[in-house]
C-alpha cells in the first residue's frame, strides 16, 4: 500500500443511520476531499485484505458526497470545523467486524 493509499481513508463513521445501513452492507468512511471513487475502492480492498486476510469481501459500490463545515457559535468563540467528504460504500461479502453491533 503506497502512501497515498494509506492516508485516503480517515475513519469509519459510526451513528444510527451508518449502523442501519450495515444490514444492506454499506459501510460508510470519512474520506479525503481529494479522492475519487476509483482510489476510495482500490483503498477500501486493500485495507480489507491487510485486516482480515481471511474475509472474502469486495467492494461492489462507492457512492460519495462532500460534507460542508458550519459554523458553530457559543457565547464568546465561534468556529467553522473543517469540509471533508464521505463515502457509502456497498460491499459484497463478509461483514466487516467494526461495524458490529
């Protein structure tokens, strides 16, 4: 896995939606702006294969969309946290173990 690989998938997001959503085998990731589905499936397999050697997986879908930054006030600060990205991703196969309830 090169670097740019390595550093394209941030975090798994983990809420209610995500966590109903596994059912149909999406999983969804925080992803860098800058990647593009292609680089987003090539990453997602790769990193599947390192953590589990044994989970036949694949990667059947990838479905992005950009995640604006709002703006957060309190009583004396205000501050805008960073855009990013976020990727649906529908795989075919095993379930993956973070995503487990």
């Amino acid at each position: 896995m090169d670097s740019r690989q390595a550093n394209i998938i941030i975090r798994p997001i983990i809420n209610e939606k995500t966590t109903a959503l596994t059912g149909l085998g999406q999983y969804t990731f925080e992803v860098t702006k800058d990647a593009n589905k292609v680089e987003i499936a090539q990453a997602l397999e790769i990193l599947i294969k390192e953590l589990y050697p044994k989970n036949k997986s694949k990667v059947v879908s990838v479905n992005t969309l950009p995640i604006r930054g709002r703006l957060r006030r309190s009583k004396r600060h205000s501050k805008v946290p960073r855009d990013g990205k976020k990727a649906i991703v529908t795989i075919e196969g095993d379930a993956l173990e973070f995503f487990s309830a």
